[in-house]
C-alpha cells in the first residue's frame, strides 16, 4: 500500500493554464506539507497543514493555493502557470508538527513542466 | 532562524570507498537531525535520525553522531556501492520552529 501519494506524476502545460495536483496519506498522520524541488535539487518548503488548517505558508506566489478537504488530503491548485513553475512538487506527512522527531514521510513527486 | 549546511557535491567515488558527507546545523533549541536520502525519480525517505547529543543513527551501512559541540552530524559509510547513488539530504526538526529544515542536498555517483 502506497502510504503518501500523488497525481498525476507527470504534468506538462501551457503558460498561463490552471492545474492542480494532488496528494493522499493513509499513515493517519495529522500534518501535511507541499515541497518544490528545482532542477539543483533544492528543496523548499511551500505550505504545511495540521489537521486541515494552514500553519505553514513560505513565501509562495499566491497564484498557489493548497486546499485541505480533510486531514488524509492537500491538494495544490496553481493558478497562470509561469515557466519557472516547473519543477518537482514533493507532498509529505507527519505526525504532529509540534514534535521534534517527527520523520516526514514523501510522495514519489509529480513533475510539472511549463511549456 | 534554523539552518542545514552540506557539503557541496556532487561527490564522486569508486565501489567500495570510503563515504564522507559533512552536514553542520544551526538551531535555536534542540533539535532531532536526520538524513534522508533521494533515489533518481523517487521521493525522499528517511536513512537515518538522531534524537539528542551523542546518539548515533545507522541504517544500511550508513552512519551519523549527533555532535551538540561541534553542531554537526556528518554522515559516513566504509564501503559504498553503485546502489547508493543518489542525492542526501540533512535535515533537523525544531519543536519551536515547528517545521523541518532542509539542506541543499548533496548528489553521490559511486561508480564500479
């Protein structure tokens, strides 16, 4: 059984479209998070959600918005896709945030790639 | 603020040689570290972790200490294989920031 994951893997798009990706967690974990990876593999956080609500938000364009229907879902919606958009979207799970030794569980990624 | 500093790759080495990859941290409490490792067209799973001062993680022939003096936990490995190619990441997680901080990432080619 998967534990975190994500759809589509791949997504190619024109500029200026809207997509969303999403991701789903069967660990029971309470927190969520939404990561860019670039083509250096840095990677950055961009949102994170406990228990469906928004505690975490990077300095992020707000042409994102994640939406958290309940706690085992976040899903991003992208708005006006730019070139620099594409890169890898990472989507995690954890425990309770607040913990300090909480290990942070990854999806397989969905690469965004803006024509 | 919390921050992870690695050692820039990419890392190049033969089958069976000695791994190094250094990783210091910064952090305003006292924080777990861990390092995760990322296969080629994977998502990132964790290696290993340490919990508080002088724990030692180890998995799979890797190692780390967690070493509050020198803020460092550099991870090691006596003989790599091609297998562990990929891209290594040190992380920590902070009770107050309540978020974990990311390094760079340092890619590994280990070659036959």
């Amino acid at each position: 059984d998967t534990a975190v994951s994500q759809t589509p893997k791949y997504l190619v798009t024109q500029m200026g479209n809207d997509k969303s990706i999403k991701c789903e967690q069967n660990l029971g974990h309470d927190t969520m998070y939404w990561y860019k990876q670039d083509s250096k593999k840095f990677l950055k956080i961009m949102f994170s959600y406990n228990n469906k609500e928004l505690i975490i938000n990077e300095t992020v364009p707000n042409r994102f918005s994640p939406k958290s229907p309940d706690k085992a879902h976040l899903n991003l919606h992208i708005n006006s896709l730019e070139l620099g958009d594409s890169a890898v979207y990472f989507c995690a799970s954890s425990p309770l945030a607040g913990l300090a030794n909480v290990t942070q569980y990854f999806g397989p990624g969905t690469r965004l790639l803006v024509l | 603020g919390d921050s992870v500093t690695q050692m820039e790759g990419p890392v190049t080495l033969s089958e069976e040689a000695f791994l190094t990859i250094n990783c210091t941290y910064t952090a305003t409490g006292y924080p777990s570290l861990f390092w995760y490792v990322q296969y080629p067209g994977e998502g990132l799973q964790l290696l290993l972790k340490a919990t508080k001062a002088d724990d030692k993680g180890s998995n799979k022939g890797f190692e780390a200490t967690y070493r509050k003096e020198t803020t460092s936990f550099h991870l090691e490995k006596g003989s790599v294989q091609v297998s562990d190619s990929a891209v290594y990441f040190c992380a920590l997680s902070d009770r107050n920031a309540g978020k974990s901080t990311f390094g760079d990432g340092t890619t590994l080619t280990v070659k036959p």
